[in-house]
C-alpha cells in the first residue's frame, strides 16, 4: 500500500507556517461543533475559532487524465461541514493550481456558496516532489496492469 504520510505533512506545513503567516493567527486541527449537533474534524481552526478550513493535496485530474470527480465531491463535502459550523471564516486552502482554478469555475457558474473562500498555497519544492512521487505511487496501485 503506498505511503500518503506525505499528504499529511503537506497539511501540517500548510497549517503551521502558511496559514499563520497569511492571517497572523495560529491553527490547530480541532473538532467543531456543527449546527445540526454533530461534530466535524476540521483540518485547521484559528486559536480564536474565527475561522475554520479544509486543506486539500488534490489536483483536478486523475494520472490518465480524467475528471477528478471524486476529489471534487469530497471537496464538496468539505464545503457542506464548513457552512454547518458557527465560525467567521470558512476556507478551502487548495496545494494544486488546477483544482484552484476548477474550484474558481464553480464559484462562476453559481455553484459554491459565496460564504467560503479559496487560497492556492505553493508548498516547498521538496514537499511538493514528495507528494508528487506519492501520488503516483498510489495511482500505480490501482492501475490495472
């Protein structure tokens, strides 16, 4: 099974030294309360709990290609738990340009809610060859031979 270790330390380096450099605020994974009365597992929540956000490894596409569609609805998802939670920020912090950029189409085409926001972060050049190298190690797997 390949290591995804790497996406995780993608998120820790995108929490830890981009978040708090971008907004002046440490975060923290943290489990908030949701309206509903359940509970989500952000992957960052500010020391104040004034903004809460998912962060995302994922591209736009697939190794052969195609529409990331899963991806996307698991960002979908992660947008639907931002919306049900009492905080004044809700961020997508996004590694890959493309799904950026696909998340930003959505936003134009009315379908993303204008209470959350989206960032591109550019990770280090060696994290970023890491996730690379990750990633393709899992689409390996499940290629058929």
């Amino acid at each position: 099974m390949a290591d995804t270790r790497v996406q995780l330390e993608v998120e820790d380096w995108v929490r830890v030294h981009w978040m708090r450099s971008e907004f002046g605020i440490e975060f923290h994974r943290e489990r908030l309360p949701l309206a509903p009365g359940g509970v989500f597992d952000f992957d960052a929540v500010s020391v104040d709990r004034k903004i809460a956000a998912t962060i995302s490894t994922s591209g736009a596409t697939t190794a052969t290609g195609k529409s990331a569609v899963g991806k996307m609805l698991k960002i979908r998802s992660d947008m639907l738990f931002l919306l049900l939670t009492k905080v004044e920020r809700r961020l997508v912090v996004l590694t890959e340009r493309d799904m950026y950029d696909r998340c930003l189409k959505e936003r134009e085409g009315g379908r993303v809610p204008k209470e959350i926001e989206f960032f591109c972060v550019e990770i280090p050049p060696e994290l970023q060859q890491r996730l690379k190298k990750a990633r393709s190690a899992s689409s390996m797997e499940v290629s058929p031979q």
